[in-house]
C-alpha cells in the first residue's frame, strides 16, 4: 500500500517525467495508502504528496471526504499534528481551493512585503476570481485588496494593479474581430495609452489580436513601445506594462520567466496555481526559453526536500492530460 516508485525508465522527451495519463483514483483505496503514509512507520512525505497530486483539486476534496468516512478523523487536522515545515507548507497549498489559495497568498505576500506575487495574481487572475479573491480577502481578514494595494510604496505600480482590478474582462473564447483589433491598434498608436486599452473590457483573444496588429501595422515591439511612451514610470511599473502584454499574448512563457526567478513560496504558489491550467504548457516554454528542463532548474532553486515534493507535483500535473486543457 506504499508509493514505491515505477521501474519503468522515464521519457526524455517528456521532461525527463512520466508520461503516462493519471487515472482517475479509487478514493477508498486512495484513503488508505493516505492514512499508511501519515500513520505508519515514519511519516512517507513524498507519498503524501504524490497521493494528492494524482487527484485534482475537486478530486482532492472528494479523498479528504473518503478519509473522514473511513477514519472518522479530518485529515485538515492530521496535517497539523503529523507534519511541519516544507511538506505542512505542501500539502496544505495542495489541498486549499484555489481562490483560497490566492487569498492566503496574497495576504502572505503583502505581509512579506512580496510584490512578485501580488503582482502575479493580479496580473494573471480572471475578473471574476479577482471579485471572488476581493470578497474571500475581505471575510478572512477585514481588509480590502485594493486598500492593501495602496500600501505598496510604488505608486505607479500602485495605479496600474489598482487598475488591473478593476477591470471587467469577459472570458469567453470566441473569434477575435480582426477590423475592431485594427481599428483599436490605430487609435492607440495615436493616443499611447496601453494601460488604458489593457483595462478595456475586451477578451483576452481581442486584446491580443488588438496588440498583435498594433505591431503588424506600426512595426514596433510593445516593449520598446513602453519604454518609450512612459519614462515618466518607475522602471517597476514599465515592467509591469510588459508582464501584462506578456501575459495576454504567451501566458506559459509568461510564467516560465517567473517561475526562472521565483523562490521556493513562489515556485510552490505557480505550480500548484497553473498545474491544472497549462503547467505543461509552462514546462514546454522553460525548456524552449532557458534549454533546461523544469525539474532540473527546480532542483537548483529550491533546497533538496522542497525540490523533491515539487518535482513530484510537476510529474503528476505536467502531463499533457492533466493541464494543457485550457489555454
């Protein structure tokens, strides 16, 4: 009933990781080998974790329910008895929602004082998880995110992310109107306002068709367009400009240069935030990026026992089945 490891070598062109498909798991079944893991004989971290990310998020939900029903225990408070450090930190990152998980986060990152993050989840969140994220934020901790964000001691970034949540961008995945985006990019080439098209309500396919034209037309990378229309921002909030165009036209490379700088709290938050969304797509981009595989760059960031939960998340979540169903 353990987790002992297949003989089987693994797929070089996978990442080095295994490319078979994840089964949907026997819940009873899956129970028991948690409880093993947790109870018997010195606690089987890296069991634990594989365990949980063979499941999904709402699969998770459903193994903490089949815990309960066959151990009358809440394994929420066996984690609290049973483990600590990185694999506590782990696990519970595993088994939150995922706007509970954003919420817990970003109180954390304004706390640290980590504007990475903050930035990340702003930049990156749909509106209606920023509105979900807003509302959870201000029941668990009696504050605003936008009061939190005035905090922040740039006030360019201040205004931008301030921006970025206020803004109503639909998410629907229909064609791009091609005339629209063209006759959008003309009117930004006049008016050089970005940060203003950004905070449109206009869908990710519009925007990015919009900015794509924009450079078609005009032959200008929107870098170099930023850097030259707003000197007057920090170079933190230029950056900011990039990350948003960044992250509209290529979102996995998007979080491949984030992840290339990220300490071992943030590695954590973006797999286990992406790895249900397009963490296979992001591992693909790593390697075009940076010719490294992600696993290997982890094992280089992050101290050996965090490496080793982390690699198994990749593993598990990586694979082409599991996120690289939404784009």
């Amino acid at each position: 009933m353990g987790c002992a490891s297949s003989s089987k070598p693994k797929s070089v062109l996978n990442g080095g990781l295994s490319p078979t498909r994840t089964k949907n798991p026997n819940m009873d079944k899956e129970a028991g080998r948690l409880h093993d893991a947790v109870k018997g004989l010195g606690t089987d971290e890296t069991c634990i974790v594989r365990i949980l990310a063979k499941c999904t998020n709402k699969g998770r939900k459903r193994l903490l329910k089949a815990y309960k029903d066959r151990f009358n225990e809440d394994f929420t408070n066996v984690i609290e008895s049973e483990l600590s450090g990185v694999t506590e930190q782990v696990v519970s990152a595993l088994l939150c929602s995922p706007v509970t998980y954003d919420v817990q986060s970003l109180n954390k990152a304004f706390q640290d004082q980590d504007y990475d993050t903050v930035e990340t989840i702003m930049l990156s969140s749909r509106s209606e998880i920023l509105v979900d994220i807003e509302e959870e934020y201000l029941t668990a901790y009696n504050k605003k995110v936008q009061d939190e964000l005035l905090k922040m001691p740039n006030k360019d970034v201040q205004d931008i992310l301030g921006s970025l949540l206020n803004t109503d961008r639909p998410f629907i995945n229909k064609r791009a109107d091609k005339m629209a985006a063209k006759e959008r990019a003309t009117q930004l080439h006049k008016d050089h306002d970005l940060l203003s098209l950004l905070c449109e309500p206009l869908s990710r396919n519009q925007l990015r068709e919009t900015l794509d034209a924009f450079q078609e037309l005009y032959r200008v990378s929107l870098d170099q367009f930023i850097e030259d229309n707003y000197r007057t921002l920090s170079q933190r909030a230029q950056s900011i400009l990039k990350d948003c165009v960044l992250h509209i036209e290529n979102p996995p490379l998007y979080f491949a240069k984030k992840i290339k700088n990220a300490n071992e709290t943030q590695l954590l938050r973006l797999l286990v935030s992406r790895s249900e969304i397009d963490l296979y797509y992001i591992k693909k981009e790593y390697l075009r990026w940076y010719s490294t595989q992600l696993h290997e760059a982890i094992k280089k960031q992050c101290g050996r026992n965090y490496a080793n939960l982390l690699t198994v998340i990749l593993e598990l979540r990586g694979q082409y089945s599991e996120s690289a169903k939404k784009r």
